[in-house]
C-alpha cells in the first residue's frame, strides 16, 4: 500500500522558528538552528499520516516559514511469509529569519534551508492469534537526509565578518543519517465486503548530522507515538464495473523527543472520509485508488487537506 497526502495548511501562532534576535550574529545560535532543522527533518522520517504535508505560516506576516511533504507507505510480502517493507520520501522547507549587527548596524538576515530525506523499514509480522489478523510488528529503520542553507546576505557582512557560521548560512550543507526502530500492533479483520484497519505504532529513530561543509553539527531524537484506524464498506454503485467504496479514516500522533512543543504543540488529530475505486477490472499496475478529504486539529492550529492513495 502506497500512501501519498497533500495539501494540508495549519495555521498557528508560533514566533520560535521564525525569528531569532541578538546584538550579534553567533555561532551557537547557528547551532541551536541546526538542531532545529533537524528537529523538523524527523517529522518527514517517521511515517505519519498526521503530519504527511505540513504549511505553517507565521500568524505576523502570513508568509510561510515551513512547508513539509511526504510520501510514503509499507506492506506485508504474504501470511506465509509475513516479511514486512515499508518507505518514505520527505522534504520541507525552512525559512528562519535572523537579526544580525556588525555593532554599528543591524540587518535582518533571511534564510532558505531546505530538508530533504528518505526512510526505509524491515520488519517481521508474528501473529498474536489462529487467524493471524491480530499481529505485532518490529521494525528495524533506517533514514538519510540532506540539509541544503542558502541566504543573500547583506553585502556589509560578508565585507565585515566572514567565519564558519555565515558559510554555512550562505550556502552549506548538513548530511544526516538515522537509526532506530518501530513497534507495531496490527488488527486487521475482514468481514466482507466491510474492512477494518486498526495500527498502534510506536517509533524511535536517531538522527546525527555527517560531513558538513562547516562546523555546525546537528542532532534529533524522532521519537512519536500513532493511532491509526481504516473503515472502508461498498456504497451499492459500481463504477468501472466494481463496487464503489466510501472511506473513514481516524491518524492521532503524539511527538515525543525532539519533535515535542517544536512546532507549539505535541499531538495532531486527523479526520478523513473519502471514496475507494477498485481498479482490477481495467488495470494490472494497481487494484486500488482512494481520494480522501481530511481535517486535522490540535493544539491552537486547523487545517484541510486532499490525500490520494495507491493499493496494490
């Protein structure tokens, strides 16, 4: 099962990422900004519906200063060889603003970094019952990303200061690896035609910064906790000449570690509902297409979005 989302805008009122002040442009803020980036880069590694696209704009200026996508989904070989694989593809898009000063003025310093990461999963479904729809699921994971910074800087700067940090902030790079693992519990039944998918997943995944082209480091801890629930039953139409399908769908996710607070809240709720096209009928490349609608909340931000998904 392929899961793909887009589209979602929350809209909170969060300052922290957006601007930093100080007399002086300085190294260990610099620092506490990779570590952000990082901080951030961890909600594109785990596989969470909830947090799968991403806008935030700065309630002040109604300009964006993040924007998050990822795609990403796993799947079960067989029952008979319950061999699990699961992927995920990340990017956002960081826009921190600083106050720098050369002690006779003082310039605001924009910033562009941009995130970008992939995440791989191998785990092993053991059955916890004789019908083997109850199972729990570990999960061996694994991530790389890559940090790209780039700013135009005002010209009285560079001429004045030129060190480690404005490097990096002018056009450096930060590469990141994880490791880490997952604990699923699974239940999915089948009574047909209704179907029910019900996970509990707990996910802890390492990230440490490699080969800067500066002396910035970074690291994060993506840690979360996610419920997810799937309830899918024919409308009594057919469309290409199989039943149509309407589908629930419920994704809570509590952010743990790095991820806790950093964007002004620790848990987002997502509500979807949607409709499911069985394909089998007129194409091999996949037997399913879902279009669902979901609404996500949580603590002082709402927002919308369009999700299609692909089953095969």
């Amino acid at each position: 099962m392929l899961l793909i989302a887009s589209g979602l805008w929350l809209m909170p009122g969060m300052a922290e990422a957006q601007a930093a002040s100080g007399p002086a442009f300085t190294g260990p803020d610099v620092q506490r900004r990779a570590n952000a980036v990082l901080a951030m880069l961890s909600f594109t590694v785990t596989p969470d519906l909830s947090a799968s696209t991403l806008g935030i704009r700065d309630g002040s200026t109604g300009n964006p200063s993040l924007n998050m996508t990822q795609f990403g989904g796993g799947f079960t070989l067989s029952p008979n060889f319950p061999l699990y694989l699961e992927g995920a593809l990340g990017g956002s898009r960081y826009d921190p603003t600083f106050l720098v000063s050369d002690g006779q003025e003082q310039r605001v310093l924009p910033t562009r970094w941009t995130n970008v990461a992939a995440t791989g999963g191998i785990g092993w479904d053991f059955p916890l019952n004789e019908s083997k729809n109850l199972v729990i699921r570990p999960i061996f994971n694994f991530s790389l990303g890559e940090v790209l910074s780039d700013a135009t800087a005002a010209q009285f700067l560079i001429n004045r200061k030129t060190d480690k940090n404005i490097d990096f902030i002018q056009g450096g790079s930060l590469s990141a690896y994880g490791l880490g693992g997952s604990l699923m519990l699974g239940w999915y039944p089948r009574m047909e035609p209704y179907e029910f998918d019900l996970e509990l997943r707990f996910t802890d995944i390492y990230l440490q910064s490699f080969g800067s082209s500066s002396g910035v480091r970074g690291f994060a801890n993506a840690e979360s906790t996610n419920l997810y629930a799937r309830w899918r039953a024919p409308t009594g139409l057919l469309v290409l000449h199989r039943p149509l399908r309407y589908v629930l769908e419920l994704s809570h996710s509590t952010y743990l570690g790095s991820q806790a607070n950093i964007l002004g809240f620790n848990q987002l709720t997502s509500l979807g509902a949607g409709l499911e096209i069985d394909t089998g009928a007129v194409t091999k490349l996949f037997s399913r297409l879902r279009v669902v609608a979901r609404y996500a909340f949580g603590k002082d931000v709402t927002g919308v979005s369009l999700g299609l998904a692909l089953s095969f």
